[in-house]
C-alpha cells in the first residue's frame, strides 16, 4: 500500500498516519492514545524520524541502515 505519490517519500506521511491511529484497546481503563512500538523497514531509520517518535512515547523498531541484513528484525515479523 503507498501513502504518497509515485515521486514522493513515504516518510513524508509517518507523522500524519501515526496521528490517525484510533486508541489501543489495553487494560481496564483508559486506553492508550498511541501504540508501544513502531515496526518499520530500513528506510525509516533516520535520526529525525526517531526523535520524533520517541517524545511522543513509541520505540521504532526496525533494522538500521548501513547494517548487514539479518541483524535480527527478523523475529518481530
């Protein structure tokens, strides 16, 4: 599925699709406004992205660029 046109990046729509999450259901209680973690390809690995990510509480979960493949993503799939 792609959030953006053919010549734009997807990055661009991280932000704005993570906002249109609807709550996660959890415990009793008051449900969470936004997930735990983010599983993500390679290609949003980038500093910007994880700051972002991280002040609002959710850990990116992907592999690192400039890694070999197979360094253990993996077994979240």
């Amino acid at each position: 599925m792609s959030l953006t046109g053919g010549n734009r990046n997807d990055i661009t729509q991280l932000l704005p699709l993570l906002d249109k999450i609807p709550p996660v259901a959890g415990r009793v209680g008051r449900p969470r406004p936004r997930p735990d973690a983010l599983l993500a390809e390679r290609g949003y690995d980038h500093d910007k992205y994880r700051r972002l990510l991280w002040q609002r509480g959710i850990r990116l979960v992907n592999a690192e660029r400039g890694q070999p493949h197979g360094s253990g993503l993996g077994i979240f799939r």
